[in-house]
C-alpha cells in the first residue's frame, strides 16, 4: 500500500510560538511531567523524550514550558480533518504526524506531484510541512522527517533499506532507555542494527526490538487504522470575574449541562464522556474528561456524577472560562432488557466494550482465543489470539 506521511516537526513549538511571539529566538523546552515533549532549536543538546532534569542541565537559560495538550490537540485535529478532504484513509498517528493512504488517487488529482502538493497545502504554511512517500508507514515517515520544509521526498520499496541505512537509530519507535541501550552495544545506525540476526536483538530488547529490526530494514506491514470524528456537544460561557473556589464552577457546571442536554441533537440520546475545560491566565488550559460508569441523559445524574469529581480536583489558578463537551453519543442506555438472556449478555458485553473504548480513547486490548489449525504439529500454529468483538 502506498502510502504518504505529513509531518509538521515540533509542532508543540510551533503552536506556542503562535501564540506567544516573544518565544521566537530563545531557548525553550516544552515538558509534560518530567519528560521533555518538544524544545525550540536554540535549546541545544534537548531531544524529545529526555528527562526534563538532564534537559535543564545541558540547556541552562531555557524557558521551561508546561505542555498543553488539549491545545496543541486542536491544532493537529484542523490539520487532520483537512486531510479527511483529500483521502478516505487518514490516520492521526501522533500530534504533527499523519498517514494517508494513496492508493487510487493519483488519477483523481491528475499526478501523484499533485496529489502531494494537496497534502501540502493541508497544513498552515508557516507550520512548514513536509511529505514523504513509501510502501509503509516507517520509512514514508523517515522521507518526511528528512525532506526539506514545504518539499516532499519518495522511497521506493526496493531502496528503502538502503535509505534506512546510514540513518541513527535514534529515529526508530523506541524508549529513551532502549536508545541508549542500542547506542552503548555500539549500534548507532540501523544498517547496524539490520546486519544483526533478530533473535540476537528480539532477546535484548524483546518483542520491542523485533520490530525495531524490522522498520531498520524497511519493513513495516501495520495497516492504517482510519481516523473517525467523534460526534460531539459543545457549550461554553467566560465567568464575569476569574474563578477562585468551586460554587462558582458548580453553578457554570450546572448551566452548561442545561444547555447541552437541551440541545435537539441529544432528544433521545445518551452521552458516555464528559469533557471540562478552561483558561488559566499564563498557564495551559485546565482540562479533565469523565467517563460516566453507564451512557446517561439525565442532567440531575450527569450533574452528581461531576459535582463527585470536581469536589476532589485541584485548580492551578483563577479559571476564566469553562467549556463543556459530551461526547460517546448513543441512542441506547446501556442497560436494554431482553426476553433472552443470552442476547442480554451479548448486548452488555457490547456496552462493556463500549464503555472501555471511551474511557482509553481507542480499541480495548481485550482478546480472545481462536483456533487456527487444531492439528498442526507447531503449537504457536493451533491458535491465535484475535481482537474480541462481541
């Protein structure tokens, strides 16, 4: 499958930088814990996933950043659904990164230059974009990651392992701590890395370092997981003066649920998340989601359940707006009767799915036995373990 990677590097930065313009030209790393996420070029000597401590020390008049990720989220989440408008097949890998699948749009966009030019154009132009083609996602990642700003760069399937290999290792899908493994064993690109047998790395580095052996050669068969917009309700109001204490908060909580659930788009209907969000002056926006235990619609219910939550939750400052968002929309309870137990058993592990898919954001990693070959003579070979669907 061909396939195409849009890659917009440091994007943290460069939505911080849009919004505080008196970053530009200084040392900034940008950390979510004590983990650095993203940094600005003066930073010299800070990588993404380095330890914030070790950051600070090579990196001494940086301006520390806390991440804000509900922003930075936003500002990749335009950059995707403009990318659902060029290709059916779009998958949101990671904030600034993007995959969309090529196959049967050259004809449609008159050239494959064209349809890359329209990826391109995907993206603000200040945010300087970049593409790269390849038959995986890996190495369509490396072309975009080494193509110049605003260009695009294409990897035959026949090239990429020599593409690969004078690159450092540093580039492969892996810990910080597996990194500097690799590089202490000497292995610093991943020609090295692919000249290994892979038992000697799957037993170092385990199922991790298989496929880290893999990508080093250019292999990578992943499919592309579709991206779906989530249907969602949205209310929002600015409190008259910053809010310091929870009553004010509460009664903001309140007002927003009455308008949301009032809205036509959820007669009928049931809501399985809940997100709140706010601005804090000279801080990232304070945001927490809540995942209800069952879909509801009533206000009281919905009310209690965040009121519980909000009563042990911390503010880092004065909140001067609040936005509500309810999301996971259903036209069922969750809790629907069945003359048949069996069916009412099939229809409450679907909601228990359901619920589980909401609360991680993504497919539960529940799976189930399936036999394959019963009678093959390799064990690994009489069953599989596959993704359960109820």
């Amino acid at each position: 499958m061909k396939i195409a990677c849009v890659l917009i590097t440091h994007l943290p930065m460069k939505a911080e930088l849009r919004r505080h313009a008196e970053l530009r030209g200084r040392p900034v790393i940008i950390a979510e814990g004590q983990s650095v996420i993203d940094f600005s070029h003066e930073a010299s000597g800070v990588a993404a996933g380095m330890p914030l401590q070790e950051a600070l020390s090579r990196s001494k008049n940086a301006v520390l950043l806390q991440a804000d990720e509900l922003y930075y989220h936003e500002v990749s989440d335009r950059v995707i659904t403009s990318l659902t408008q060029r290709s059916p097949t779009v998958e949101n890998a990671e904030l600034g990164c993007a995959y969309v699948g090529l196959d049967g749009l050259d004809a449609m966009y008159g050239g494959e230059a064209r349809l890359v030019a329209s990826l391109l154009q995907a993206a603000p132009h200040r945010f300087n974009p970049r593409v790269g083609v390849a038959n995986g996602r890996f190495p369509a990642y490396v072309a975009a990651l080494l193509s110049h700003a605003g260009q695009a760069t294409r990897v035959l399937d026949k090239e990429a392992s020599e593409f690969l290999a004078g690159l450092s290792v540093d580039l492969l899908p892996l810990s910080w701590k597996d990194k500097v493994r690799l590089h202490r064993f000497g292995l610093d690109t991943m020609g090295q890395l692919a000249a290994l047998s892979v038992g000697s790395v799957q037993a170092q580095f385990g199922p991790e370092g298989r496929t880290a052996w893999e990508l080093a050669r250019g292999v990578d068969r992943s499919p592309l997981t579709p991206y779906r917009r989530q249907e969602t309700v949205s209310e929002a109001l600015t409190f008259p003066s910053p809010a310091t204490t929870l009553h004010p908060v509460l009664v903001a909580v309140e007002t927003l649920l009455g308008r949301a659930l009032g809205r036509p788009v959820l007669r009928g209907r049931y809501v399985r998340t809940a997100t709140l969000e706010s601005r804090i002056l000279r801080n990232p926006t304070w945001a927490r989601r809540f995942v209800f235990k069952e879909a509801i619609n009533s206000k009281a219910r919905t009310f209690l359940a965040l009121k519980a939550m909000l009563e042990s939750a911390t503010f880092p400052g004065p909140l001067e707006d609040m936005k509500l968002t309810l999301a996971g929309l259903t036209g069922e309870s969750g809790a629907q009767a069945s003359l048949f137990s069996d069916v009412r058993k099939q229809e409450q592990l679907r909601e228990m799915m359901r619920q589980l898919e909401a609360r991680l954001g993504g497919k539960p990693p529940i799976y189930q036995v399936r036999e394959i070959e019963p009678w093959s003579r390799v064990p690994e070979r009489r069953r599989a373990l596959v993704q359960y669907e109820p």
